[in-house]
C-alpha cells in the first residue's frame, strides 16, 4: 500500500489524513499551550500594568498561566476536532446522536466553562493583590473589607458557572429555576438558617465594626487576636497560639470585650503587712507609695493606696491605679516596676509583710481559767 492510499484510507467516516491533522492539532496545542498563554499573560498585564500598584508581571504570570493554558488546549482540542467529519458543535448534538459523542461533548463544554471561571478566579486574586498593595497604608474599614469582598465575588463566580454548566450543557431553563426558588425558598432558608444568620451577622460585623483585624477581643469566654472574618465565622489566635473559629453570629449576639480600645490598663492588688508595722511607719510607706506610683508618667491619676483593713493577721493596704498603654508586654514592665519599688519603700521604713500561714486564736473571755488548765496563749 502506498503512502497515498494510506493516507486515503477512510474507517468510522474519516480518512487517516484528517486524522493526522487532528492529531497534529492536538500535540501541537499540548506543546505550545504553556508558550501561548505566557505571551497572553504578558499582553494583558501591558494593558492593565500602568494600575498594578507594584504588582510584578511574574506575579500576575503565576497566577494565569495554569487556567489560561488549560484553556488554550481546550481551544486546540475544538480545533483538531473540526478536521473531522463530525465536528463538535453543539447545534448537531440531538437525540438521535450516539450517546458517547453527547458526553464527549457534554464533558468539554463543562471543562471549557469552569476553565474561563478559573481565570476569572484567578483575575480576583490579582485584583487583590492590587488592592492590598493600596490599602495597607490607609488601614481602617477599607483593608478589612478587600478579603471579605474577595470570598463574596468567588462565590458569585461560582455560581455563575454552575448556572452557566445548568443553561449551556444540560439546557436547563435556568430563568425559570431562579423563579421556582421562590416556592422552594422557605424551606432551603429553613435548613440554612443558621448559615444565613451568620452571612447576615458579617454584614452587620463591618457595617457595625465592634472590632477589626488585629484587635485583641474577649468573646464567649475566649481572648483572642482577630485574624480573619469570613463569611460565615470569625478567626482568633488565641495567647495559646492555638487557632479558634468564632461564628459570626456569636460575636454579635455574645458581650464583646474589645481589649484594644481600651484606653488603660487596670493594676489592682492588696499589701498584707504585719501587725509589727507601727502606725507612722504605715503612714509613710502609703504616702510615699502613692506618690511614686502616682509620678510614673503611664499612670493616670486615679492613682490609690489605702489603708483598708485591719484583719487578724494583717494590715491590709488596697493598691489601684491605671496603665495608659495599648501594649501588654509594656503594661507588664511598668507593673513589675513599680512593684519593686513598693517592695523597697515596705523594706525601707522598717515595715515587714505578714505571714500568710499566722492565725491569732482569741478567748471569748480571756480571764476563763479552771484549775491546772490555763488560759489559752495566742498563736
């Protein structure tokens, strides 16, 4: 057989030639794809490049290059198969055609379409990375809102698509779908009522702004530094470095401590001193405690130092006053700070701190004796 008549050889309605050609089709796409949606990547970011705010052509390459490769070999695999007798089109697929091409073709359109809706994807990422890039400077409501806003276009996207797969592949009549929601839409509402009452619970979250992204918050019973909040729930760090999932719904309907906008820090604790503290000693080391306290240039003037009570086994001096700092690690170094002055100042007027573990155990009446059994001594 010569070449010619090999080439001319037709089985399952073709000759072997369109066959080659498909084939060439194919291999040549599979090839060049990762070259063409380079030089693709590369003509879109010249045209969007004057707004990327910094972000590099490498970057927006990385996150292209894969879906838009994909696509371009769908693209050659439509092309290689237009060779053939039975091209794909999706007007000549009816009911009376075999049911491996239906799905051959149903398959295809489902890959081509979730292929332009990965690129979309994609196109999100960028843009915020763009926005990023813009906003974290400015800070506040419009840096919380890029991530949020991020996850909210990706779901539509998907949607979109499915919708897209629904009306395109299958022929469903998807305006008609929407409009029948409105029946089923009590009971889907129903079974994701909690999912609702979260998503709604987010809006209110930034609408409202009880906290935001890096406010260390109390909630539930659980402290935590805010990393991220979604759509549905609320993501902490807590000083374990372990990582808590909040639901959004939770951190609207629970008290909210929001530990960063508070403008001070509280120090509250007692001095026991012992009785062995004279009254003039008492005296000075509460006067002076009180100015020293009152002269560090973090605490306010709310200041206190009183003698509050006299207890069998000690003299009480209540110790109060405020830290004006934000940051916990400098609330510790004052604390500590004056906590060794007020031990100097005890040590320096001749005061001493009572033991814990003295007890005074007293008669009802004192001069209660019997005979060989003397009164009780103090102990």
């Amino acid at each position: 057989m010569s070449l010619q008549e090999f080439l001319d050889y037709r089985f399952l309605g073709n000759d072997v030639r369109a066959y080659l050609w498909c084939l060439g089709i194919l291999l040549f796409g599979y090839v060049f794809k990762t070259l063409f949606s380079r030089l693709l990547s590369r003509l879109a970011y010249r045209f969007i490049g004057k707004r990327t705010e910094g972000v590099t052509e490498e970057q927006f390459q990385a996150l292209l290059i894969r879906p838009v490769s994909v696509v371009v070999f769908l693209v050659t695999v439509y092309l290689a198969f237009q060779v053939l007798d039975y091209p794909v089109r999706s007007a000549e697929l009816g009911h009376d055609e075999p049911w491996p091409q239906v799905v051959l073709f149903r398959l295809y359109q489902v890959s081509i379409i979730w292929g332009v809706a990965w690129i979309a994807l994609r196109l999100v990422d960028f843009a915020v990375l763009v926005l990023q890039r813009r906003t974290s400077t400015a800070g506040g409501l419009q840096a919380e809102l890029v991530p949020f806003a991020k996850d909210l276009v990706k779901v539509l996207i998907v949607i979109l698509a499915f919708l897209g797969i629904l009306g395109k592949v299958f022929n469903v009549n998807v305006t008609a779908l929407i409009g029948g929601l409105g029946i089923g839409g009590l009971a889907v509402a129903f079974a994701a009522k909690e999912s609702l009452e979260n998503l709604i619970a987010s809006f209110t979250i930034f609408l409202d702004r009880p906290f935001g992204v890096g406010d260390l918050v109390t909630v539930g019973g659980i402290t935590g530094t805010v990393e991220k909040v979604g759509f549905r729930s609320t993501r902490l760090r807590t000083a374990e470095k372990s990582y808590v999932t909040v639901p959004n719904k939770s951190m609207i309907d629970k008290p909210l401590d929001n530990l960063s906008l508070r403008t001070a820090r509280r120090v509250g604790f007692t001095l026991d001193l012992s009785h062995n503290t004279t009254s003039e000693q008492l005296r000075a080391i509460t006067d002076e405690a009180r100015a020293t306290i009152q002269a560090h240039p973090l605490v306010t003037d709310e200041a206190q130092v009183k003698f509050a009570a006299l207890t069998p086994t000690a003299k009480e001096v209540t110790v109060q006053y405020f830290i004006e700092t934000a940051s916990y690690d400098e609330y510790l170094d004052v604390k500590e700070e004056l906590n060794y002055r007020l031990i100097e100042l005890v040590e320096k007027h001749g005061g001493s701190f009572a033991n814990a573990g003295t007890t005074v155990v007293q008669l009802a009446n004192p001069m209660a004796t019997t005979a060989g059994n003397p009164a009780p001594a103090a102990v």
